[in-house]
C-alpha cells in the first residue's frame, strides 16, 4: 500500500516552483505500521531521488530546493 506522508515545497535552478512529495511503501500483507521502503515524486507524479537535502528529477537530472 502507498500512503503519502508529506510534502516538500521546492523550486528548481531556474525559480520555478513544484512539489516533492513522500511516499510511504508498505507490503501486501504486513500488518504492522512501519514501512518498508520510502519513494519520493513531483507532484506529476515522475520519480525523484534525495540528494543531500535536495531533490534529483529521475528523467532530467533537474535539482529541486526546498523552501
């Protein structure tokens, strides 16, 4: 199961702004509450890596700032 746990409000190299969101993984049939991966993408829903206190777009290579 997926479940969102926050959002990081960002812009990128150029000033635009987007949103990063994080993901919390769960497996199928695991009942208790801890997850077992984490997973982070815009809100477009395409993939993004942590990057020391930033964000790489997976496609572009794009860097996203928090706020």
């Amino acid at each position: 199961m997926r479940t969102k746990v926050r959002e990081f409000p960002c812009h990128d190299e150029a000033g635009n702004d987007a949103v990063v969101i994080e993901w919390s993984i769960q497996a199928d049939g695991i009942r208790n509450k801890h997850a077992c991966c984490k997973e982070f993408s815009l809100a477009d829903g395409s993939p993004v890596a942590p990057l020391g206190g930033k964000f790489e777009h997976f496609y572009s290579g794009k860097l996203f700032i928090p706020n």
